[in-house]
C-alpha cells in the first residue's frame, strides 16, 4: 500500500535535476569536512577531499529538499520480470512496465551471476583505493571520456551548491578497445571485468529494446535502429559511504537519466534507490541477482510520450556503504531522435519535434544550474 500522505515533501518541480551523460546535476567538486566519523571501511576520503568525509554544511539539503525518509512507501514496488518465459506474455508485462512505471526489475536474464559479484567486488576495490590513487581520474571537465567526480546540486537562493553524498567514476563500456588502456590498472582485474560485463551489457540491452519495441507494436530492430548506428555504451559506479544523518542528504538528487535505456546493478543488502510512482517515493529493493531497468529520455521521445522517463534519487544509509553500477545505452551524436512515425496518428499527434542527440545535449548544458527540462524545451505545443 501507498503512503496516502506526502506532506512535507517539496512539489517535484523543485527537485528536477537530469543525467549528465547520466545525469543532469552539476559538477563541482567542493568538499568541505573536518569532523571523521567511523564507517564500515573506516573513514573514506573523497578523491579530490583534503580529509575524511563528514556531514559538514556542504552536504545539508535545505529542508524543502530532504528525503523525507519515514514517508517513502515500504509496500508498494516496481514490476518484477521473469525474462525467462512465453514471449508475448513477455513483451507484455514489459511494455506495461514501461508505460506504467518507466522502471522495472528483472529475473532470469541470463547474465552471469558470478561475473556482476565480480564486477561489483572490482568497484568496492576501486573507491578503497587511497583517495591520491583515484584522484587520478578525478575531473570538473564534464567532455573527458573517463571521469572521477562527484554530483552537486545547485539550490535556487543559495550560492554555493549542495554535494551529493557519493562518488563517482565514469567511462565507456561498450566498445572498449580504444579507451582500455585508460581504464584503472588498480585493481588489476579491472579492465578486464569490465570488458567482459560491457559485453553482456551489449547483448542484453538489445534484448530489452527489442521487447520494449515489440511492445510499442514495432518490428523488432525499430528502437535500436532509431537509436542510431554508432551508440555506445557507458558505466557510472556509485559509490555511497554510510552517512550520519541520511535525512539531510541525498546521494544522487532527483533526475530523469539523458540517455536511451539503463540497466542499474545495485550491491544486495542495502536499499538506496527509489522511484517517483504517482507522486509518491517508493524503494526498488535489491532483488538477488536481478537488475534494475529503467527508461531514459530520448526512448520517452521516440515513444511519442508512451513509455516514460521517470525520476529517481538515490538516498545514503546510516550503517552501510552502497555501491551501484549504471549501464547507460547513449545514441551517437549525430543520431535524429523524434517521436517514430508509426507511432503517430490523428489520435497521437507528435508530443515532441526532432533533434539531432547533440543538440539535446547542447540544451542539456546550457541549462546547467538551473531546474532541468531538457526534453520538455523539445515538445510541441499542441492546441
Ligand atoms: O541505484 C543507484 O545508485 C542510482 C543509480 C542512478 O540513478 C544513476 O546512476 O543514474
């Protein structure tokens, strides 16, 4: 059952922020903190941090922004899907999921298990590497390939930005050949981790665009041809420290994600993300080896408004760290993005004009700073 009550939790408008290439919050990389505190792998230290991580000013939400834990649903929860099962039933419960939720679960998708334990272990061993071996990647400059940041999100009226309590490294995935030798040599299993769970990232978001497509009524191919020929596919590792006081801050803030699809894989254990579901906060608790999908922009675009991109957060734990992994699917530049011609009718004018992907994220940049509508500066006005 749903919360009946939101009071106290700020309308959504004032929330919005988007993915940079995965979200749409602001880069800086501000740390401020002289208080340690004990975590469960002693004190972390940010990459770019003269000291351990504390709860300063920095990181205190102001109250109209706060998570408002106690009111997030524990009952209600996203679509599980058993991808192992009749296809049209299938493609069903997927294309429901998408227009209903934007979010969804899946069970039996046929990556190895083994293989996601492996590579979150990878992560967890990256960000406890000393913060001067990870400050290495570390970058305010949002065009570089492989980036070690962490999110900060600007609050109207106030100057400086509030920082997300978290950590983030970013790069490509999929292909890999020409940035592999620019992937961390520590620890030293990493790229080859990597490589090999970008190649199963590669087969399975083909798989889910094309249930998401045969549940729009397309042929098969039609989202992933749409989505261009040359996209490729990149990782952001999350990493969240056990907070003192997760009521005062977020780890990620509120955004839709930029991009076209996202295959999230969260540490098992530990809840963080939640969905925005009529209004409401509810948790997408960890199921063993499942994986979280949830729909970007450009695929809202595509569907004319059919399927949707949702907005999430994520929020920290007081006792345990949380480690995630998203999988973002993002179009080539150059790739026209518009509402799909079969997909318009007399009854289903156009929802959003055409673009080319870089002008979406010219749009994107240009209102950095700011509450984000990027996709909604492409609609049509309609009469
Ligand atoms: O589960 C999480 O940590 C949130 C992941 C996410 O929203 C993102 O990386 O964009």
């Amino acid at each position: 059952m749903l919360l009946s009550t939101m009071r106290g939790i700020p309308p959504l408008s004032c929330l919005y922020i988007h993915h940079l290439s995965f979200c749409t919050i602001i880069y800086t990389f501000a740390f401020r903190g002289s208080h340690t505190f004990s975590t469960e792998m002693g004190s972390f230290q940010l990459a770019n941090g003269p000291s351990p991580l504390s709860l300063s000013s920095s990181f205190i939400l102001p109250e109209n922004k706060r998570p408002y834990l106690s009111q997030v649903s524990t009952v209600a929860s996203i679509p599980v899907i058993d991808l192992n099962q009749e296809l049209s039933q299938l493609i069903q419960q997927v294309s429901r999921a998408c227009e209903e939720y934007g979010f969804f679960q899946i069970i039996n998708h046929g990556v190895s298990q083994e293989l996601c334990e492996r590579m979150l272990k990878t992560i967890s061993e990256f960000f406890e590497l000393p913060p001067q071996e990870r400050a290495k990647f570390f970058t305010t400059d949002h065009t570089k390939q492989i980036k070690l940041f962490n999110y900060n999100l600007k609050v109207d009226g106030q100057e400086d930005k509030v920082s997300m309590w978290s950590e983030t490294f970013s790069h490509p995935l999929h292909p890999l050949d020409d940035v592999a030798h620019l992937l961390p040599e520590n620890p030293p299993q990493y790229r080859e981790v990597f490589a090999e769970y970008g190649m199963e990232m590669n087969e399975l978001m083909t798989k889910l665009l094309r249930l998401m497509s045969q549940g729009l009524g397309l042929e098969k191919d039609c989202l992933k041809k749409k989505l261009g020929e040359n996209p490729i596919l990149r990782a952001q590792s999350n990493f969240y420290p056990p907070c003192p006081d997760p009521e005062m801050t977020l780890g990620l803030a509120v955004h839709t994600d930029l991009n076209a699809l996202t295959i999230v894989r969260q540490s098992e254990g530990v809840t963080g993300l939640q969905v925005i579901k009529d209004g409401k906060w509810v948790a997408v608790d960890p199921i063993p080896n499942s994986f979280v999908i949830n729909l970007g922009d450009q695929i809202q675009v595509l569907s004319n408004g059919r399927y949707k991109s949702v907005h999430h957060r994520a929020v920290t734990n007081k006792v345990h760290r949380r480690i995630s992994l998203a999988t973002f699917y993002v179009p080539g530049k150059d790739t026209v993005i518009g509402p799909i011609e079969d997909l318009i009718d007399e009854k289903h004018p156009p929802v959003y004009r055409s673009y080319r992907y870089a002008w979406f994220l010219e749009e994107f940049y240009r209102q950095e700073g700011t509450r984000r509508m990027v996709k909604e500066t492409f609609e049509l006005l309609t009469s």
